[in-house]
C-alpha cells in the first residue's frame, strides 16, 4: 500500500518535472516548484517510514529464525570450555575442572557434557563405557564417574566408529546431547567444546544460556591466535569470556627440576592483557596429567595432594569467582 502510493506520487513528480521545460509563466514554476516540494516531502517520509517497515520486518524474520535460548532443566550455570585449537588440552581442562569445582565444594553438583561429538573424548578420560538408560520420560540417563554425571556421543556410537554428519545433523544430535538428559539439579554444567568456531559452538551458545566460556590454549603463538578467534566468537555472540587458562606453560624435568618453557613463558597472559580477560590459571605440562588422564583417572582424583591438581582446583576456584563478580 505504502509503496504504490509511493510510486504514484513518484510519478506526479516526473510528469510535472516533464511539464517544467515547457512553462514560462513565473507563478506555474513557483506553484509548480510548492508541488514538488511536497512531492518530494511526502516520498521522503513514505521512503523512509517503508525503510523503517522493511527493517522492522528484517528484524522479526531473522528473530524467528534463530533459535530461543532455553534453559537447560535443572542446571543452573553452563560453563563452556573452548580453544580455537584441537590438541591443546580442553578436555583434560574440563575433566579437572569439573572435579574440581566438585572438590573444592563438595555441596555443589557438578555434570560434565562432551559436545565433542567428532571426537568424544570424556567416557576414556572419565573412564566410563556403556549405553545410557533411558527413562520414563524418555531422557537419557548420564553415566557418573567420580560423583560426576557425563553424556557423550561416545556412549551411543562404537568407540572406534567414525562419525561424518554434516552442519543440520551436528547440531540436532547436540540439542539431544543437552536436551534429552536427565542432567537432574546441577549447580554447574561443564560442556567440553570441540575445536574451532563453528556449527556447535554457536549452535550451544545460540539454544542455552552459557553462564561463561574458559579459553584454553598454550602459550605459542599459533595456538594464541586461534584462542583469540575463540575468544572474540564468544563476545559476538554474548557470552561473557571468563578467562584464559594457559595449559602447558612449564616442564619441570623430574631428574634435575629444571623448568623449561617448551612452548613460550607467557604467551596467553600477553594475549589475555590485549585483549582484557582474565587468567585462570596456569597448568605445567605434566608427564602424571597425561599418565592419568589416559588412564581414566584424572589428577584432581587421582593424585589431589599434587600441585597439579592445586592448579586445576584453582581454576576452578577462579571461575566460581568470575562467575559472582559477573552475577553482580
Ligand atoms: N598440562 C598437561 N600436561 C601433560 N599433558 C597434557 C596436559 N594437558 C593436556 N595434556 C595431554 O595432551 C593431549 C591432548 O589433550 P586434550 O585434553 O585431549 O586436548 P583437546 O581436548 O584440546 O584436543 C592428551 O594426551 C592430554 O593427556
Ligand atoms: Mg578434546
């Protein structure tokens, strides 16, 4: 409607501006000239109020096709850990991270979500095998290690079997990984993030509300570059970066104690300085980390008395932190 009377008033316009060329007379240019002001006056509101319409409409089109982010039943805060990279050790990150808010607090429940779903890696680190259950209600029971109740894809396919979906089907099995769980009362869910920026970590942070996001990465610059592409995904999409941890940050020899920094001394607070997060923490590159996690029974159980796991119990410690000043 808008538009036609638009473009009919377009077309009084041009047909009085053919008409112009031809008139002499001073009072029809002037009256003329008042025609075409207001012509011009009233297709500049109709052009701009259509814009605003069209913009609105844009507006209520995109709204409708991006998923409503919903709670997850139950579980009061998601903490997502996530790197830019594979390899750099999220998910011995968010294995110790979750017994270790569970340690440092035995009063808080604590589950763990693998949404790994190309490469599971919590039913080895959290030593669990099995099909889940499933309930009257038709939700899938988590396995529990450690008082710590996990889902993975690794639980509903063969461990060795490889996993080639594409963007739809990720995401779909990822809305049933945090779904369609009976995750019962958790105070804290940690969700172990595949690598990179992609399909599932907007897919999570765009379903749920991520209380915060843990940047895991080395301290070389090829794995500080991918952390920082981590990190401002989060930020776009309104997840509040909690911080840095920087893994692997010193080798100390059990022979002679030497600490050596194999993959650079500080590279992740530099970054963390630039671009005004927070560090976590520091994790040493540890030959009983990667023992233990192989094993199935990682640090912060295995050996709690170890500064390995004092460094993990830390981190949690300064997530639960981040997370107060964030609620305040
Ligand atoms: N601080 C550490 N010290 C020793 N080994 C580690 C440490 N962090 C991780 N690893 C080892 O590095 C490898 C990759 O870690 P992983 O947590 O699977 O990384 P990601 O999930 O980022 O791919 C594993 O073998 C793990 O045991
Ligand atoms: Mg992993």
């Amino acid at each position: 409607m808008a538009f036609s009377t638009y473009s009919r008033l377009l077309h009084v316009c041009k047909f009085l501006l053919g008409n112009v060329n031809t008139a002499n007379s001073t009072s029809w240019v002037r009256h003329n000239f008042r025609i075409l002001t207001a012509c011009s006056n009233a297709s500049m509101r109709f052009k701009s109020s259509g814009a605003a319409d069209r913009q609105e409409k844009q507006k209520q089109l995109m709204a409708r096709g991006l998923p409503k982010q919903k709670p997850l039943a139950g579980v009061k805060q998601v903490i997502v850990v996530a790197s830019g990279k594979g390899g750099v050790g999220k998910s011995t990150t968010a294995v110790n991270l979750a017994l270790g808010l569970s340690a440092n607090d035995p009063d808080k429940t604590v589950g763990l979500l693998d949404a790994d779903v190309y490469g599971p890696s919590i039913p080895k680190l959290m030593n669990l095998k099995g099909n889940p259950e499933v309930t009257e209600k038709n939700l899938m029971r988590p396995l529990v290690n450690f008082g710590i109740p996990c889902m993975s894809m690794g639980f509903l396919v063969e461990e060795t079997a490889p996993i080639v979906w594409r963007g739809l089907m990720v995401m779909s099995a990822i809305e049933k990984l945090l779904r369609q769980v009976d995750w019962g009362n958790l105070d804290y869910l940690v969700v172990d993030m595949p690598p990179g920026t992609g399909d599932v970590q907007l897919s999570i942070s765009q379903n749920i509300p991520v209380s915060g996001a843990v940047i895991v990465s080395t301290p070389q610059d090829i794995a500080l570059l991918d952390a920082r592409r981590g990190a401002e995904m989060f930020r776009k999409v309104n997840v509040p970066v909690l911080g840095f941890v920087q893994n692997m940050s010193v080798f100390q020899c059990p022979n002679c104690q030497h600490q050596t920094h194999i993959f650079g001394a500080d590279g992740a607070r530099d970054l963390a300085r630039t671009l005004g997060v927070e560090v976590l923490g520091d994790i040493p590159l540890h030959l009983s980390i990667r023992e233990m996690s192989d094993k199935g029974q990682p640090v912060v159980v295995s050996s709690p008395d170890s500064p390995e796991a004092e460094a993990y119990r830390n981190v949690a410690s300064a997530v639960v932190q981040r997370l107060a000043d964030l609620a305040h």
